[in-house]
C-alpha cells in the first residue's frame, strides 16, 4: 500500500460495499423465495458468500496496520554515543537485516552504517535497532535510513534520529 493511504477510506468502502452485497444478495433471495426457485445450492452458497464477505470486513481494519511503514525513532543530544530503540513488527520469522547509513537531511553530516545495528529477535516479531560508538559531537538536526532485508533489499522500517541540544 502507498504511504499516505486514507485508512479511514479504505475501512469505509470496505464495509460499505459489504453491507451493499449482503442488500443486494438478501433482495435476490426474496425474490426466488417468493418464486420457488431459490434452491440448497443456491442458500448455502449465499451463506457462504456472506461469511466471507464478513471475513473480510473483520480482517481489513489488520490488513491496513501491518502494510502501514514502521518508524524506528530516536531522540539524542549532541554528547550521547550509544541508544536502543526496540519496535513490534509483522512478523516473517527471524530474517537478516541490514541498516543504511543515517543522512542528516540539511548538511552533509552521517552517521554511518557500521555504527547501526539492525536485528530481528524474539520470534522474529520484533525489530531492534543499536547506535553504537558514535562520534560525538553530533551534527544536530533530522538524520533518516532505513533497515531493509539482506535478501531481497525490501525495507522493514525507517529510522529517524533527531539531535537536539
């Protein structure tokens, strides 16, 4: 899904096109009922279609939390050397992860990617990710990267660092 979605949107037409199939499947019924011609196969199917259609109404509201970006965000000052941050992810079992390096997004000044450590641990359900002895003092400001898989380069989340004084 594309960053930015209208979640709220998508929640909605999900279950309004629900509510418009259960109308439309409910009026069809009465009117083979009313005919004779509405059949086991046909009930049961309709019953079928109906609990599916719930299923998806049901799942939707999970399917859009697990696509939405994770941001793994820290807060420092120009003197820290070293932070932990930990976020829950979707979980693909325990993957190789990489870090890139973290650009600070108004000068030229980086934290490189030997000083992040990105892993995936506990089930592979969780994100971990360590700056570790880093040059001090830093630039303050915004830096951005990400940490992405080794095997296939697509992104498991953001990092963010912003350095205050």
């Amino acid at each position: 899904m594309a960053d930015g979605i209208n979640y709220a949107g998508e929640l909605q037409s999900t279950y309004t096109d629900y509510i418009n199939n259960s109308y439309d499947r409910l009026n069809r019924a009465l009117d083979e009922i009313s005919t004779r011609d509405y059949t086991v196969n046909r009930y049961l199917s309709d019953v079928l279609d109906s609990w599916m259609g719930l299923a998806n109404v049901l799942r939707k509201p999970y399917e859009l939390v697990s696509d939405r970006k994770r941001l793994v965000a820290f807060t420092l000052t120009p003197t820290d050397t070293q932070a932990v941050q930990a976020i829950n992810i979707p979980n693909h079992g325990v993957i190789a992860v990489a870090s890139s390096s973290l650009i600070e997004v108004t000068s030229s000044a980086t934290i490189p990617a030997s000083k992040v450590t990105a892993t995936i641990v506990a089930n592979g359900d969780m994100l971990v990710v360590r700056l570790d002895n880093l040059t001090t003092p830093l630039t303050t400001g915004t830096y951005l990267g990400n940490v992405h898989r080794t095997d296939t380069g697509d992104e498991v989340a953001k990092i963010r660092v912003d350095v205050a004084a």
